[in-house]
C-alpha cells in the first residue's frame, strides 16, 4: 500500500490495519473514513483565515493615534505567530477527527469508530437486517457521496455513516457479505 493510501476514504483491504477487539481470524474487507470533500469546509476557512493574517496584520503597524504607533512591530509579530499556532492547532484537530473517525466492515463484523476510538460500537454480521444508502443533494449526486444506514438486531440498532463516497458499492458489497454469512449459517 503506498503512503498516499493511507489518506483515502475508501479503502479496500487495508493492510496494516488493526483495531483493539479484532479476532486473530478477522480480516478488514474496508476501511471507510468520511469523503474528503467533506473536509473542504475546514480547509478553504484556513486558508482563508492564514490569507488574512497574512495581509492585514502587517497594517496593523499603520494605525496611529496622535501620531504614534498603537501597536509596534513586535507586538505585530507575536500576534500573527501566535495566531498561525492556534490555526495551525485548529487544523490539526481537525485532520485527526476526520482520519481517525472511521467505519470498518470485517469479515465478520462491523465497526464504528468515532472520534479517535472515544466510542467503538461493533457487532457482527449475522445482526445485520438492512443496509440502505442514500445520496440526497444534487452535490452528492455530482460526486457520488451519499450516507450509509444499517439496521441491526444488535444492542445498538443502527450504524450510519455520513459523506462517504461511493455509497452504494459499499451498500452492495456489505448486503453480499451479510447474504453469504447468512447462507453459510443456514448450510449447518
């Protein structure tokens, strides 16, 4: 897997990937993070904001009151270093909620991890009663991101994950595990 895989949001068999619970005989199938164009609303606010730092804290040095300086250069400079740090830290917070917020589909169960393994919610496979996706705006539609709802017979009775490409091969593929988990149990 190459290192740019790791920031995907659609990952099929994921190598070295593990989770605390996993079975010696599990396998992942997917790893499945939001869309990254659902980051593109933190992303395009940063920029916007490390522009403004940029341009306007340097005219702060020409605001003057009875002729001098309210604020000196130093002053300037502190403000904008600290202001880039806390930006900076914003971003960073942000990155690690979307990498480490993921939705697992195992070969023999499913797992919701959110924000960063604060709430891990599994179960297995055979719980599963209704996997339905949706792509309800026109945006969506255009990129082919929609939401995934699953229905299970479990102690938490639905998983849903929302702004995940490709919806629907994630739909067909979870429905074929579960049909064929189904129909092995029925063989015995």
């Amino acid at each position: 897997m190459s290192k740019s895989s790791h920031l995907k949001s659609f990952i099929k068999n994921p190598e070295n990937t593990s989770y605390k619970g996993k079975d010696s005989d599990e396998n992942i199938v997917f790893l499945i993070r939001q869309s990254s164009w659902a980051t593109a609303g933190w992303v395009l606010s940063t920029i916007f904001l490390a522009v403004i730092i940029l341009f306007i804290f340097p005219h702060l040095s020409k605001i003057n009151y009875n002729g001098e300086k309210i604020f000196n250069d130093g002053f300037i400079l502190l403000l904008a270093v600290f202001s880039y740090i806390v930006l900076f830290g914003h971003v960073f917070h942000k990155f690690l909620d979307w990498y480490f917020e993921v939705f697992l589909i195992t070969n023999k169960k499913i797992v919701d991890i959110d924000k960063g393994a604060v709430s891990i919610s599994e179960t297995p496979l055979e719980n599963v009663q209704d996997v339905t996706s949706k792509i309800q705006s026109v945006f969506g539609q255009m990129l082919n991101i929609g939401s995934i709802h699953i229905q299970t017979a479990a102690e938490k009775g639905e998983f849903e994950f929302e702004m995940v490409d490709d919806p629907s091969t994630v739909r067909d593929a979870l429905s074929d595990m579960v049909a064929g988990m189904k129909g092995r149990k029925n063989e015995k």
